[in-house]
C-alpha cells in the first residue's frame, strides 16, 4: 500500500511576493516568495520509484490558478498549468512563485488539489474517491509597491514642497523683510523729478548705472527697485527695517542728509546734497 502524509486543517503561509511597475529607466520587478515544500510518503511508497502524485495550485473556490495570474517555478523551470509533480523521491522542492501585474494586490488563499497519483490513500482516504481531494491550504501575501525611484522622485518632491512653502511663508520674510513705506519722490532746482512705489520691494538702489537681478534671486528673496540717472554720481540704498513703516537709508558717506537720520518714514521730507557735486535733491516719503 503506497501512501502519501501531507494533509493540514491550518494554512500555510507561503511568505510574500512583492511587484513593483516601470518607471523612466527602472524597469518592473518582480520578487517572488521562497518556500521549501516537505512531502512525507509512507515507508511502501518511498520504494516504490513509480509512486508519484500530481497537485494543481488551485484558489480558494477550488478553481485552478492559471500562469497568466500565478507563476509557480521548481527546480528553475515554470510549471506548467501550476502542477506540481512529486515523486516517493522527493521529499522536498524548493518554490518560486510569483504573481502577474494584472492580479490585484492582498492576500490570496488557495490549497494543493490532488489531480493524477500513483498512490492508495492520502492519511485515512483511500483513492480513488469521487471527491476531491485537497491538501496544504495556503495563504501568500502580494504586495504591489512603488517603483523606488518614483517613490524617490516623490519624496523629493514633498521635501522640496515643503522646502519651498517654509521658505516662502515664514524664512523669505524674516531674512528679506520689504519695505513699508508706500512712495518715493525726488526731485531737484535742475528739473530732476522721480515719483516712485516702493512698498513691497526688499531693496531700492538709487544709482547712476543700470542693475540687473536675475529671475530666481527674484523669487527666492524678493524684487530689487533700481532708480537710475545721471545725477547720482554714487549708488546709495533704502532697505526695509523689520515690519515697520520706516526704510532704512545707507549713503555710503557719498551723500549728506537732513534733518540727519539713518531712516526715513512715511510723509517725510528730506534734504540730500551731493558732497562731490554739491547738488541738492529733495526727498519726500508719501
């Protein structure tokens, strides 16, 4: 009498398979579980060299699991239709199973189902039986992931979203306040006339040479007002003082003011002469 022992009310887990899809250059992967399969046949069927049984990877409902969803591999080679062959010989093999990208990811359960054999009974079943006989309930976990460097690019692109709002809502106005103070006019005896806005810049350079500031200095600390003309024969600066309506103003020692201040407020007036031309130019802050 040739038996075979392999039957077990508890499922067992077949460990995880994990898929991940293409991305840019990355390709798909797919990391299949590994479980050692122990087959205990009886003492009269590990002599006999003919026994053999023949199982089929079916679900839960007792339908077979076709390749298109479930690749089950042994010994390097795919096993057609998912069957499994054992013979009284081999007592182990070694499995490889995967899942194709269409399955939906969870856990999938499912069982052994014997389907061709060479043998008398299975434990206290005899065969042939009409119905069918079932063994190793199991269960395997598939995992659907992200392709890593799109979960790369991904968690740059948060960093680097939240980099940009701490930046802009809360480091950009501490470290680049603007100015406050609404308006700018300047004019002089020798028809020289500036009516400028200056509130919301960070900085407003009064110079006889044009200024450039490139776009991303721009966005990243703020607009720089440049006032040009000939009558400035040295740059000079208003820069903002914190949240209040004051500007700072830096004349470099180039330039005399009065009444003299290093800030001037909102509907000030004030006398700039230039030390090395002597001319005179007045202020007024609206």
């Amino acid at each position: 009498m040739t038996t075979f022992v392999a039957c077990s009310d508890e499922r067992t887990s077949l460990g995880v398979v994990e898929y991940y899809p293409s991305f840019l250059w990355v390709d798909e992967m797919t990391t299949p579980s590994r479980m050692s399969f122990d087959f205990n046949f009886s003492e009269d069927a590990q002599k006999d060299n003919t026994c053999y049984a023949e199982f089929q990877f079916v679900d839960k409902d007792g339908k077979p699991i076709p390749s298109s969803k479930m690749q089950v591999f042994a010994d390097g080679k795919q096993l057609p239709a998912n069957k499994l062959l054992i013979y009284s010989k081999d007592l182990t093999k070694e499995l490889l199973i995967s899942f194709s990208p269409i399955v939906d990811g969870g856990n999938h359960q499912g069982s052994l189902k014997l389907v061709r054999h060479n043998l008398d009974r299975i434990e206290s079943q005899s065969l042939p039986s009409k119905d069918c006989v079932y063994v190793l309930p199991w269960s395997i976990q598939y995992e659907k992931r992200m392709n890593p460097l799109a979960k790369a690019l991904m968690w740059i692109g948060i960093i680097l979203s939240m980099s940009l709002i701490v930046w802009f809502l809360l480091l950009k106005p501490f470290y680049y306040p603007r100015i406050r103070v609404l308006r700018l006019e300047m004019s002089s005896k020798n028809g020289y006339y500036v009516n400028k806005r200056i509130n919301g810049f960070r900085k407003v350079i009064i110079t006889n040479r044009g200024g450039n500031q490139n776009i991303m200095n721009k966005l990243f600390t703020g607009k720089i007002l440049y006032i040009v003309n000939e009558i400035w024969t040295e740059p000079w600066e208003l820069t903002p003082k914190g949240r209040k309506k004051i500007a700072k103003i830096n004349l470099h020692g180039k330039y005399m003011i009065s009444p003299v201040t290093s800030e001037i407020a909102n509907y000030g007036t004030y006398q700039l002469d230039n030390l090395e031309t002597k001319e005179s130019i007045t202020i007024k802050i609206l």
